[in-house]
C-alpha cells in the first residue's frame, strides 16, 4: 500500500498519532508536501464528512477524522514553504453567539488553510462585538466567515452581518454564512454575500474570489 493510502485510511479511521507518524515517515521518504495535503489529507477528511452525511459514521469518527488532519497539517506546515504553497491573505473565522457548534467551523478553517489562506480563528459563541473588533484588527483579512447550526443563533448572525455592512470602514469584506441552520434563501435575506453548504465549497469560492477579484452576490 501506498504511504498516502495509508495516510488516508489512519485519517478515516481517526488515528492522530499513526496520522503524525506516517506524514513524517512520507516527507522523509521524499513525497511532496502538496501529496500529502492533496492526495491523503484533503480527500479523507473530505471522505469522513461523507461519511457522516450518509449515516455511514458518527459524530466522534468525524471529530476523530478532523484532529488527525489537524494533526497531519501541524506536521506538514512548515514543509509547505518548499512548494508553491499560495498565499491567499486572510479570513476571519467563528461560530455566532449563543452557538457552541465548532466541528463544521474548524472544517472549513481547515480548508481554508488548505488552499492557502491565514485563518484567524475566534472560535465558538463569538459575540457581534468580537467580530467587529478582530475585523477591524486585521483590516487586510478580506473576509469573515460566519457559522450558526441553532434555529436560536441565526438573530446572532443576521446582527453581525448588519453591523459590518452599516460600518462604513468594514462594508467593503465579504461575508460568508453557513451551517445547518443557514440556507441560501436565509443567507440573501440577511445581506451575506456569499453562501456554501458544504467546507469545500467555501474554500474554493474563497480562492476564486481571492484570485479573481470581486464580491460575489448570494444569488
Ligand atoms: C455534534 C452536535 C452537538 C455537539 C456539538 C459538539 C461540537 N464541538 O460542535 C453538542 C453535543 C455539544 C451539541 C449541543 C447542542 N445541540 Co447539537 N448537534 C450536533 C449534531 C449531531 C451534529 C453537528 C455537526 O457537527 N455536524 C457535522 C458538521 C461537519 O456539519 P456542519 O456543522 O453542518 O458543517 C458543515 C456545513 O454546514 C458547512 N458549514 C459549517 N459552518 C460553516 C460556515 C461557513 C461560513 C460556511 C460557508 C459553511 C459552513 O460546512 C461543514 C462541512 O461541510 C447536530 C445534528 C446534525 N445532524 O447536524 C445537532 C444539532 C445542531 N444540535 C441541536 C441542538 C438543539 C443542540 C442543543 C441545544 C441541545 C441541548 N438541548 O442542549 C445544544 C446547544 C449547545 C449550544 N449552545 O450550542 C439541533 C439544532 C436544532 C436547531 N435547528 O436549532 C441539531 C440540528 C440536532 C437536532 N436535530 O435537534 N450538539
């Protein structure tokens, strides 16, 4: 078997410490960087969230499958500089308050780093004031992403999303909504500008519109 087969199948089956011995062992063997992130990381946390959606696993398999990436990615940070390893500037991060959900907010912090960005990451219950304060910190992190499960924490978000857009010095960041509780249709009612279902989705629109320009609208 392939070193990142294996990588993939000690990822899927939540093993964080064979993940940090096997990533290490693949980088001494000589295997790119980006291999490792691409072809083993990504597609088994990809894998491990399909998974869940199908029912075919459960909540702590896919806790376990984020920390083994987790794991690897802190093994695998400091070779990515050897590659071309994109520098897509930054995103805020966090769950709304009242909101304690965190396991599909750090996947899409993952994947955003796995493309390139800097993840400022304020973690859960994250109050209106606290994303203003830490957007206006990092003025050059050009979006802020929003995460909301609970039917009860989508006011949360609605008001942080009207606060940023009546700032005259913040409107100009996108923002991005998602979780369980957020639909497209709910996303367009609140002003967000843009909206994914899933973490993938959202790193890639990220990187387009990193790479491209523009402010995407919540069509
Ligand atoms: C795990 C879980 C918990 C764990 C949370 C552990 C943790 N560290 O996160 C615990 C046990 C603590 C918990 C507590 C509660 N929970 Co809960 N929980 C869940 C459960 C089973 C899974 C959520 C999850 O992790 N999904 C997996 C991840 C990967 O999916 P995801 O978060 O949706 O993220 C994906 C996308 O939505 C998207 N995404 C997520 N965020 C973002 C952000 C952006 C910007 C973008 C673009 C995309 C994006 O990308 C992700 C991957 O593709 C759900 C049921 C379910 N099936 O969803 C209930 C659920 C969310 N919980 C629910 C409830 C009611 C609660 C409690 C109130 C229960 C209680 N009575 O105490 C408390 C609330 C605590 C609080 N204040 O937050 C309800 C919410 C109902 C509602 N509509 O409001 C649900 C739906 C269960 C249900 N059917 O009743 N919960």
């Amino acid at each position: 078997m392939s070193i990142l087969k294996e990588i993939r199948d000690a990822v899927e089956s939540g093993y964080p410490k064979t993940v940090e011995t096997l990533v290490r062992r693949a980088l001494e063997e000589g295997v790119a960087p980006k291999a490792v992130l691409e072809e083993a990381l990504v597609p088994a946390v990809q894998d491990a969230g399909d998974y869940y959606r199908r029912n075919e696993s459960d909540i702590p398999r896919l806790l376990a499958a984020a920390r083994c990436m987790r794991r690897g990615l802190d093994v695998l940070e400091p070779h990515l500089g050897g590659w071309q390893y994109q520098d897509l500037g930054k995103v805020i991060i966090g769950t709304v308050q009242g909101d304690l959900h965190d396991v599909g907010k750090n996947l899409v912090a993952v994947m955003f780093r796995c493309v390139g960005f800097q993840v400022i990451d304020l973690g859960v219950d994250v109050t209106a004031k606290q994303f203003l304060k830490s957007a206006r910190e990092h003025p050059d992190a050009s979006i802020i992403c929003l995460s909301s499960l609970l039917t009860t924490s989508k006011a949360a978000m609605r008001q942080v999303v009207r606060l940023i857009k009546e700032s005259k010095d913040l409107r100009q960041r996108v923002i991005m909504v998602g979780g369980g509780s957020v639909s497209r249709e709910f996303a367009r009612e609140i002003g967000a500008d843009a909206y994914t279902e899933t973490a993938v989705d959202a790193a890639t629109l990220a990187k387009e519109l990193a790479t491209q320009g523009g402010k995407p609208e919540c069509d």
